[in-house]
DNA sequence: TTCTTATTGTCTCATTTTGTAACAATAATA
DNA sequence: TATTATTGTTACAAAATGAGACAATAAGAA
C-alpha cells in the first residue's frame, strides 16, 4: 500500500509516525473514468498508490513525489480531499498479509502494523502521457475502470468514492476536467468526459454553449476522423488571463 | 494551543503522534460573524481551540470531543476541510513559550516541541448557546470579530482563511446557514447572515424568493419588534422530507 | 459520380431562473 | 391622524437553460 524506501526499514524512520497517504489517480480513456492500482506481490490484493511523508517534506509535497513516482508525470493536478481518520479503518491482518507476500515476517509492534490516518488526494492526469510504475511491493500499477473495480484494502473502496464525490462537485465550479484530456480534442469528447464523471447525459447543443462562452477554448482545426460524417474542430484550452 | 488530558504529560502517552486539530468554531451576532479563540496563560498569544487524537478513537469523534468541550453544546454541525501539514506550520519557540506561561519547562525533545500536522475542522453553532469554556492551557475562551482578530499563533491566520472560503462555498450547496441561527428568525435575520458570510450584499425579494422556494422554512408568526414599521414574519428550520 | 448516413455547428424558440423595481401593508412614532 | 421605515407581494425585463430544427459535410454505398 505505501512506500517506504526500505520495505524492512525497522521502525519507520524518516517518516511522520501514524501518518499515510493515499492517492486517487483518475485518468480518461476510451470513454471510461479510471483510476490507477496496484496489486501486491503473492497476495492478490487491490489497494490505492499511498505513500508516507517525510520528515523534512511538506504534506503537499509527498502527494506530488507520490504521483511521480507512480506515473512518470510532474505538475499534476493534485488535490487534498479528505482525511480518513477511523479507529477500525486500520486491519494488522491485511497489512501482515502484504508484508509477508514480500517475505517479510514481523511483530505485532511493527510500526506497519500500528493505526495509521491517511490523507487523501486525487488527482486528474492525461491518460496517453502516463507511464504506471508499481512500488516496491507491488507487481503492477494499472488501470482499472471506476466501474469495474476489483475488491480494494481496508476502507480503500470509500476513498474511491469520497474522491469521485468531490470531483463531481470541484468539475463545474473550476475549470479541471481539461486535466483529463490530451492536448486537444473535440467537443463531444469533452462531452463524454463530463457525462461520464457526473453520471448523466447532457444536452449537446447547451454543452457546446456553455464550454465556448467561458472563453478558454481556443478552436484550432478540423479533426478528419475517418467517421462517416462532419468533421468536427479540435479545441485546445487556453489558460486565459 | 491543544489539550492533553495532564498538561505534563510526558510523551504524549494514548495520543496519536505527530497529529492535532484545529477548530474554527462559528458563531453570528449583531451582524457579524465571530469565532472563538484561546489566549494562552501569561503569554498573550491568541490560537484556535485545537485537541488531539486519542488512541481509540476516531478523528470525528476527537473533533466532536474538542468542541463540545470549548463549548459546552453537543451535536454540533462540524466539517472536516483541510489538511495543514507544511514543515513549517510549527515554531518550536512558540510552543515554548506557551508550556513556559503554563510553569513547564521542557527539554528539546519534548513531544508537543516536534513536528505537528492538523486537521481543520469548522463548526457552526448558534452563538446563544454556546458557552465558552477555556482548555487547561487558556485564561479565556471568547468570541472575536473575524473582521478584527488579534494577532494568531503559527498558521493559525491562514486555517481561518481557508475555514472560511469553504464556508462561503458550502453555503449556497447546502443548507447549512441556519446552524448559525437562532431557533426562529426573520427574513432579514438570515439575509444578513448571507450577506456577512459571503461578503458582499444580496438583493432583498431574490433573497426571499429562493430561501421560501428551497421548501424548508415554516413560517410561524409576526414578530413583534420595536420597529416602526410592520412586522417581519418569524421562521423556523424545518428539515424536510 | 451520386446518394445515403451519421455527426457536427448554428440557429431558433419556449421555458425557467434571475435581476430589479414598484407598490401596498403595517407597526411604532410624531 | 399623518409620517416613516421596513416588510411581503406582485410585476416585468434580462439572462440562462432546455429542447429541437436544419443545413453542412466526410466517408461509405450504390
């Protein structure tokens, strides 16, 4: 789940005591919201990318070097969201089963093995630039459909969810969904974009006028798509003043 | 700042390490919207009401704890909304001089002088109710101006900002403002609440027309103020279907 | 080549929401 | 009894939104 530099590091030194983070990496592809997990080593189990901070690192800062680490990608969008701070939200049995899939027999005062309280981030990142890497305890880091998720850690699974809620609510008082896309793309994949987060259709002359009154999209050519009608433009966001 | 169960507690003993939390307790009178704060034995330093983290319990529930006991008031509408958690957020100094004020002289490793992060959390409760109640570290608990606060310690200046920036965006997506209020107000009551909160005037019968349109206010009967002129109607919060 | 088809961009109109003002009602005071 | 300040209601213009019509057009079919 997390990712201290020496997996056996003995008493977690360096890091802040009973602290964690945990990531909710979206990415957009094929018309399908997804998010980024990894799979421990001989366990079969699901969780979030997390990670711990360090003792001289900013909170902020570990989420960004989180998401680098695990994608390849810096100056993400990241977003601090909530704090999960449940007594029970913490099981020694799944934690003492991933240490020993890595052959790791510890403890019960391993420090792994004590209550943490986890941070939670998402962040929004352009699926065709990001590079999974899984961590040290993990054998991949990949995509999953938000739809479709596979059974997750701990409280995993709420953090989903809580982050999905907040995207809903930060998408249209803040101009994020464009985090999601490649440099350019067509008005109906913004569509499909929004559709997908919010859960709902919309209405796709009323989209198109909203999007364009805003003022940062800048029309820059046709897309000649081999589809069997009208071309459509290619729009890029301008950041504006 | 915080209050452990025995000021001298040594290593901060059935705490969660490394971990506090800060509150941003509103209240609203005479037209304007106060918050409560601390100022410290012998120091004249000012600070949020702030607590931590026992070991069996949750981070909600610590939250619930601090303010009841700043407060005297239980059931408490109480949010979450950020993380501080900057290297930098703790002075050892300041820390100092506030054990110093309370007669405790302590050496440089001593728990509360390390490194702290802390959950934000803001209330709303109705100022004539409350009864403020200051911690074991504290000559007073008193209701401030948030126009006009006396000098905060640490960051505690920018948690009231951000507290209140997420008060002004939670106002108008739910139907929170009426935790500020009286059990029956006027109309005008809660447009000037409105109005201070958001920082900038509403107009009166658009004010008027969404507030009776969302279906929650009852109204009740005419208050029958000093005025000289005719009397308000009287309303009450009810909490829908 | 010409026709068909699917999707796009634009335009129009109805509906809803919001901004703003006008006006009557009325409780205290002069 | 008249005046005054504030409230509740109504009215109307302006803006935003919902929903459809229609022409434009790129690719494939005939």
């Amino acid at each position: 789940m997390h990712e201290p530099p020496h997996p056996e590091n003995p008493n977690g030194k360096g890091f802040l005591p009973g602290l964690a983070m945990d990531a909710v990496i979206f990415g957009f592809h094929q018309n399908q919201l997804k998010i980024l997990l990894l799979e421990y080593h001989n366990t079969g189990l699901f969780a979030l990318p997390g990670g711990f901070i360090k003792d001289d690192e900013n909170l902020n800062e570990a989420a960004d070097r989180m998401v680098t680490e695990r994608t390849g990608l810096k100056e993400v969008y990241l977003e601090q969201f909530y704090v999960f701070g449940n007594r029970d939200r913490h099981h020694k049995d799944t934690l003492r089963t991933i240490l020993k899939g890595n052959g790791l027999t510890v403890t019960d005062d391993h420090w792994l093995l004590r209550r943490f309280v986890s941070v939670g981030y998402y962040a929004l990142i352009d699926f065709t630039k990001a590079v999974p890497i899984p961590d040290a305890f993990s054998d991949s880091c990949d995509w999953y459909d938000l739809g479709s998720l596979p059974p997750l850690i701990l409280d995993h699974r709420h953090i989903v969810a809580k982050a999905l809620e907040t995207l809903q609510t930060h998408l249209d008082r803040k101009l994020i969904g464009f985090n999601l896309l490649p440099e350019t793309f067509t008005m109906g994949e913004l569509q499909n974009l929004y559709e997908t987060i919010l859960g709902h259709k919309l209405h796709r002359t009323g989209f198109q006028r909203k999007m364009l009154s805003l003022g940062v999209l800048e029309r820059i050519a046709k897309k000649w798509t081999g589809g069997a009608h009208k071309a459509p433009y290619l729009y890029r966001f301008s950041a504006g003043s």
